[in-house]
C-alpha cells in the first residue's frame, strides 16, 4: 500500500490531536511522547506490522509494545485508528477515567491489541525478549509456515535508562533475537530535563556491544524511518533503531521541553497546535478521508491472516499449535497416574528436589513448559531430561540460561507467556525475588501464567547467613493480590502445587521450596493443597490445640503434636501449603479446619506478620522477626525456637493460663 508523504503526515496528525485532547479532557496524562513519536508509528503501522483489527488475537500477528507505556494515548489512537473494536472515540473522551478501557497506561486485559501492561520503566521491553524467545522457540517447533513474525517496540529514554534494560538487551543479543526490533523514542529529555542532567552514556554503543545492531533516523521524516526499520528488519541480529525526535512535535510554544512530558498542554496550546497542524476540526472528530486511511491500513493483514488459518487447517501441526496458543492442557492421565503412585512411597527429599522429581514428569508431557534459571540450575533443580538448552543452535530447547538476571528474567517469562504457546518457569533463591519482585507483580497484574520457582526458602539453607535466609518474602509475597504462593511439606504436596500451578488460569505462582531433606507425611487423598490446607493429623486426646504449619515446619509441628499429645492434650496439625487458596474456601470448610473453641498455633520460619488471619489475636505465633545468622540449619532452629522442644511448653503454658 503506497500512501504519499502528505497524507501520512495527515495520519500521524490524527494521533497527535487524539492524544491531545485526551490529555486536555482527562487533565491528566502525557503527551508529550505520541505527539514526538506519532510519525514513526505511522511508518511502522502502514509499513512493516503485520496485523488484523478483526482478529486482535490472531496467534501469527506481529506483537506491538508500547514500552514507554506513559504515552498509552499513542496505542490508544492506533487501535482506535486502524479499525480495532476498541477504543471507541467515547472511550478515548473517558482516557484515564474510573473503569474506562482507556487506563493512565495499557492494560493487557483491557483492550485486545494490548500485548501486555506496562508503565514501570524498562518491563515493556524486557517482556519484549520474552515475545521474541517464544516466537523463535515457536517457530522452530512448528516451522515458518505456521509461526512466523516479528516483535516490534516503542521505547523511550527511561526504558533505556532503567537497570533492567541492561539485563533484557544482554540475553537478547546472546540469544540473537533477531526477529526484535527495538524504536528507541531519542527525544532527549525526562521529566526533570534534557537528559544530560542525568546521563552522558553512549546508549548506541552498549547496544552494540550485547550484540544488537544498531541504526538512526530522523523520527521526523517518513522515507528516513522507512529505511531504518527496513535495515533492522533485514538485520539477523536484534535491533535498536534511535528514532531522533522532539518530544511534543506540533505543540509550537512547547514542543522540545520537559513541560510536555507530563501534564495537559492547556487550551492555548492545543489551539496553536491545530493552527500548526492545519487542523480545523474540533477536539475528537476526524477527517474522513484520515480516518479511510487508517482503516485501510487496519485491512492490509486480513489476507495474511485467511491464508494462515487456511495453512494451519492443512498442517498435521495446527492442531496442536492451536491447543497451546489456546492455554489447553494435554491430557494428564499418565501424570496423574505417577503421582498417584508417589502416595505409596515414603521419600525423603527437599521440597526443591520433590520439584525435580514433579517437572521431569510435566515436562515429559506437557510440551509447552519451558524452564530455566538465573544462573542456579544446580541448586533450583529446575532442569530435566526433556528441557534441552534454548538457543541459536537450538531454539526447539526448552531451558533458557537467565545468567545472573534474575528481573530481566522474571520479565521474559512474563512476555512468554503472554505470547501464549508457552508455560514458562524459572527459578532462583526466594531471597532474591527482591530483584525481581516488580515483574512478579506485573504477572499478578497482568494474569499471566508465570511460575517461579523460589528455593532455599528459609534460615534451613543454613551456612550462607542472613543476607541468603528470607525472613519476610513468603509473607510479602503473599501480599501480592492475584499471585498465588506454595509452600508445600513433601514430596506429594510439591506434584500437587505444580500440577495447580500449571492450571492456573489468569494466576501467576510461586512454588518455595527448602534445601532441607523433607519427610513424606501424605499417603493417600486427592489433591489436598487445592483446598489451601487440611487436616493432616486429628487429636488423639481432647482436641484443645490446632498446629497451622507451612513446608519445613511441618516437621516441627507433627513433633510438637507428639510431645502435647504425650502430656495428654490433643492437637491437630494442619498442613497449609496456599493461604490464600484456604482463604478463598467457604465458611463452613474454614471453620471445621480451624474452630473458634480452640487455641490456634502458626509455625513458620519467616515473620509472624500476617499470621494473626490464622490464628487470630489471642493464638501463638511462632516464626522469625530478625534477620537470620549464619550456622547448620538444626543449630539455627535451635536457636530461634523453631524446635518441639521450645514450643510445646509455651502452648502448654497458654493452655494454663
């Protein structure tokens, strides 16, 4: 499709207009970034992205993410531009608004043509990797008739800027993520300033040396920005294409300054603008023949959309590229089957091994997981026979080597997963879920099926001391709305979070797992940690006690039990490897697991803080509201009080009193 240079200038217009005025009318927003980057998006929509409005899900579609996602009215104005359902031009009056569609920045799960949520700095982008791995590794399983596009990003200088983009552009280019094309919004200014307030790096020159190709433009010229997409396109290697704009381009009094960055441009500005955009119409009306423009843009991939569905129809491959992208399961009778069997066994093993033993049976049949970890595959355990390594000589592999990036690797999982054809895992030390910790509850915002694998979970790593032992994390964790945290007690509890893990629709997981060897405690029952927690042991004697424990403390409470039971008080154990899943069960369950007429215990090597839910203000708490030390894991026990010994006699005393 040839469009003349005047009529596209016409069509960047409309986004710079739209997103003003949506500004103006919200009295809130930024734009300052569609009104500079409204050229170069006109050049990649008309050109280069491979879509179809009609079909926003369609799975061989070019991905479009809008990294520096505090510009959202430039993907708004797209989408409503190129004919998608939504935004309609009322959404776009409501920008910003209670329930409006059209949020301060994308949502995934509000607007299809959304790829995924952004606005902390830096994420879009690093998601982008994630997009990028799961086309390759797509491709590669399915070949280029079924899955074959690109990964296309708009980032700004606060993207480039933040940490994580050093992480993300690091594994892209050792990965020769040739198929990601980075447009780098060069506007040289943040909201403090111009950015050599700030920074004097040679941004170009770092990309280089991860092993991006690298290439400029005047993001103000349409044959300019043509040429530079279409050389980072051809280019094998991933690509950074540094669009030179001015930040608010068309607001004549205040274009170039930091001032448009954020805040509405006023109501004399905006009428200068139109005056210097020969704009005529009033706030939210478009010309026809603009709009025809754009909608015939919005057309151009429908054939390839009708071909592709036609080749996957003939592909013996289809259906089953068509399951995964659908988030379907295969069928699990044999897993099933397997850990049935496990009931019957008595194994001793960490919870982080259990895992192992769980992913070398998913992996083997549930083909869309792919693992990895942050340099601690020897200690996450989280590779198996069938997760080959992924890479340029291999990206049919299922196992991707993070390196030391634990947030660069949260974010990639994420982009996988939204991608969709992939459930993604990754692993590293639960103390270190702090690095990544924003990711994590990006995939909680964003619904996206991410399960991380968080191991050594407590002071029962022993040795390495208090800046490896998590005190708060489990807990903290658990204060993320919409992300789901395990901790299970043994070997059937860890198969059991897994296979719910990978079932969870629209929930990302964490499964946190010991070093500590475990004893086996459950021998029959179906899935048991559906529930959150159950009755693992019942009183003997009058029940007077009921124990709530979580992973390693399991242990310690059935000992506890034990020693209470033998002084002739009866004691429940109840094992709760999901609060949150035990919360979320009816009253009537709650109230048999833990009943009001009884003193209500928690046990776990972390903080007490929120345990209170459980056992209300007048129960025990018994945990960990330091920081660790560093010894053998039984002497820190021990020393914290986590032992039968040093516990029974307190609830005895709370008994008497």
């Amino acid at each position: 499709m040839s469009i003349t240079a005047p009529r596209l200038q016409n069509m960047a217009n409309a986004i710079r207009v739209l997103s003003m005025d949506a500004v103006q009318a919200a009295n809130s927003g930024h734009p300052g970034m569609p009104m500079g980057m409204a050229d170069v998006a006109t050049v990649l929509f008309s050109k280069f992205l491979k879509f179809d409005p009609a079909q926003p899900r369609w799975p061989d579609r070019d991905r479009f993410i809008l990294s520096a996602g505090h510009g959202s009215m430039l993907i708004y104005s797209l989408l409503h531009l190129t004919g998608y359902e939504q935004p309609t031009i009322e959404d776009i009056k409501n920008f910003r608004q209670l329930h409006s569609v059209c949020a301060g920045h994308p949502e995934n799960f509000e607007l299809p043509g959304v790829e995924c949520t952004t606005g902390p700095l830096g994420q879009g982008l690093a998601m982008s990797v994630g997009f990028a791995i799961a086309e390759r590794h797509l491709n590669a399983q399915f070949g280029d008739d079924l899955v074959d596009h690109k990964t296309f990003v708009i980032a700004g200088d606060g993207c480039i800027m933040e940490g994580i983009n050093h992480e993300a552009i690091g594994l892209a280019g050792h990965l020769k993520l040739g198929r990601l094309v980075v447009l780098w919004d060069d506007n040289r200014i943040t909201i403090d300033g111009d950015t050599d307030l700030s920074t004097s790096e040679d941004v170009a020159a770092r990309y280089t040396a991860t092993g991006w190709h690298v290439v400029s433009c005047d993001g103000h010229d349409f044959v300019d920005i043509e040429r530079a997409i279409a050389e980072a396109v051809a280019d094998p290697r991933p690509s950074l294409v540094a669009c030179r704009t001015i930040i608010g381009k068309g607001a004549p009094n205040k274009q170039g300054g930091h001032s448009v960055h954020g805040a509405p441009l006023g109501a004399a500005e905006i009428e200068a603008a139109r005056g210097e955009l020969n704009w005529t119409l009033p706030a939210f009306e478009l010309p026809a023949d603009v709009l025809g423009d754009w909608r015939n843009v919005g057309g151009l991939g429908k054939t390839a959309a009708v071909d592709w569905a036609a080749r996957v129809a003939a592909s013996d491959k289809g259906a089953e590229l068509l399951r995964r992208m659908d988030g379907e399961l295969p069928d699990q009778t044999e897993v099933q089957a397997t850990f049935d069997a496990w009931l019957e066994g008595s194994t001793k093993v960490a919870t982080r091994k259990a895992s192992q033993m769980a992913l070398e049976v998913l992996t083997a049949h549930v083909p869309e997981m792919v693992g990895g970890s942050a340099d601690l595959t020897g200690s996450n355990l989280t590779d198996t026979k069938s997760t080959k390594p992924f890479g340029p000589q291999n990206y049919s592999g299922r196992y991707v080597y993070y390196g030391i990036r634990e947030f660069g690797m949260a974010a990639a999982m994420n982009g996988m997963a939204l991608h969709g054809g992939i459930i993604p895992y990754g692993g590293t030390f639960l103390v270190f879920s702090d690095y990544c910790r924003n990711a994590i509850r990006m995939s909680a915002i964003q619904r996206a099926k991410v399960v991380y694998v968080l191991t050594h979970d407590s002071i029962g790593l022993g040795e390495d001391g208090p800046t490896h032992q998590p005190i708060e994390h489990v807990m903290s964790m658990r204060m993320i709305p919409n992300l789901e945290v395990f901790r299970p007690a043994d070997v059937i509890e860890t198969a059991e979070a897994w296979q719910l893990a990978i079932a969870n629709e629209g929930r990302p997981s964490v499964l946190a797992l010991t070093r500590q060897n475990l004893p086996q405690f459950r021998h029959s029952g179906p899935n048991l940690t559906a529930k959150g927690a159950y009755r693992l042991a019942v009183a003997e004697a009058a029940r007077k006690v009921v124990i709530v424990a979580t992973g390693s403390e399991v242990e310690i409470a059935m000992a506890t039990r034990d020693a209470l039971e033998a002084q002739g008080v009866g004691a429940d154990v109840v094992s709760m490897p999901s609060m949150s899943r035990f919360l979320d069960q009816d009253a009537e369950y709650r109230a048999d697991v833990l009943p009001a007429d009884v003193l209500r215990v928690s046990i776990e090597a972390g903080t007490t803080f929120g345990w209170e839910r459980i056992t209300g203000l007048d129960g025990l708490r018994f945990g960990i509201d330091t920081f660790g030390a560093s010894a053998p894991a039984p002497a820190l026990y021990d020393y914290f009080g986590l032992t039968a010994e040093k516990i029974a006699p307190q609830i005895l005393a709370a008994l008497q009193n």
